[in-house]
C-alpha cells in the first residue's frame, strides 16, 4: 500500500459534513434527521439505527 492509497482510503471513510453514513450498506442520511431509527439497548443505552439494514455501525456527524 502506498501513501496515496492510504489517503483515499481515509476519505472513502470521512462522513460529509453534517451526515451521517452507515458502514455496512452506505446509506446517508443528515445527522440526527427523523430518517434514522432510535432504539434503546439495555446496557448501552441510546443507539442510532440504519432504517435499511438495520446495522448500528454507523459513523455520525454529531
């Protein structure tokens, strides 16, 4: 791997301003918009949840 491959890597996984990405299917949406799901995990408290596949893998803007 060599250093230009190193930085599109890091910008394949930067979120765009004010958005938030799903790691596992790449859905966006803005951060904190009514799109994504809340759901509460007993022990871990508030979590964000992809409204397509479900994942809580998700890289936020907040």
């Amino acid at each position: 791997m060599v250093v230009c491959d190193i930085y599109r890597d890091m910008a394949s996984n930067q979120v765009t301003h004010d958005r938030s990405r799903c790691r596992n299917c790449g859905f966006e949406a803005p951060g904190g918009d009514d799109e994504w799901r809340r759901i509460e995990v007993p022990k871990l408290g508030r979590m964000t949840q992809c409204p397509h596949c479900e994942s809580t893998d998700i890289i936020t803007s907040r």
